[in-house]
C-alpha cells in the first residue's frame, strides 16, 4: 500500500518557494521543476509541491507511512525557513491511503 499525506500551505509566495526548495535540495537529491510544480525524490518518498496563486499544495508519497510522516516535518521546516519574512505558515496534513499497483 502506497501511504500519501497533503497539505495547502496558504502563501502569495508559493511558485518562489517551489523554486527555491528544489534548487536546494537539488545537490543531494534528485529534483524536477515544471513551472509552478516541483518534484523531489527522497530516499523513501516522493514530495510534489504545486504553487498557485493562494499557495502550495504538498502531497508526500511513499511505501512506509513513518517515513512520509517523517518528511512533514522536514519539508514544512524548509518552507519556513524559506518564508522567514512571513507569518508563520500552517500546515493541515490529511492522509490518504491508496491501494499498491
């Protein structure tokens, strides 16, 4: 069973911010950007994070739902850290289980 977790940051700033998450963790981890989307491919999950005008949408995906869970934390703390000048960000993680393909 593949375990997703997603959250809608609300942010004026998401697309800079996509940008600038992939670009940093780009030296150590494989990073794709399209736009507005950015991917990364951790060891153990994948985080897809979509910016539009009101925020990013994050979906984390990976085989073990500790290991997602883990990366809540790690990915919300470099959006912060990327939003200093901003209020803090709040983060409403919802789970959603799907079946293995």
């Amino acid at each position: 069973m593949s375990h997703t977790i997603t959250a809608k940051v609300a942010t004026p700033n998401g697309g800079k911010y996509v940008q600038q998450l992939c670009k940093h963790w780009s030296h150590k981890l494989e990073t794709r950007v399209e736009g507005d989307t950015g991917t990364v491919t951790f060891p153990t999950a994948v985080a897809t994070m979509t910016a539009d005008g009101e925020g990013i949408a994050i979906a984390i995906t990976g085989e073990n739902r500790d290991d997602v869970e883990q990366l809540t934390d790690v990915v919300a703390r470099h959006i912060d850290r990327f939003a200093f000048r901003e209020d803090p960000l709040t983060y409403d993680w919802q789970w959603r289980e799907t079946a293995a393909q």
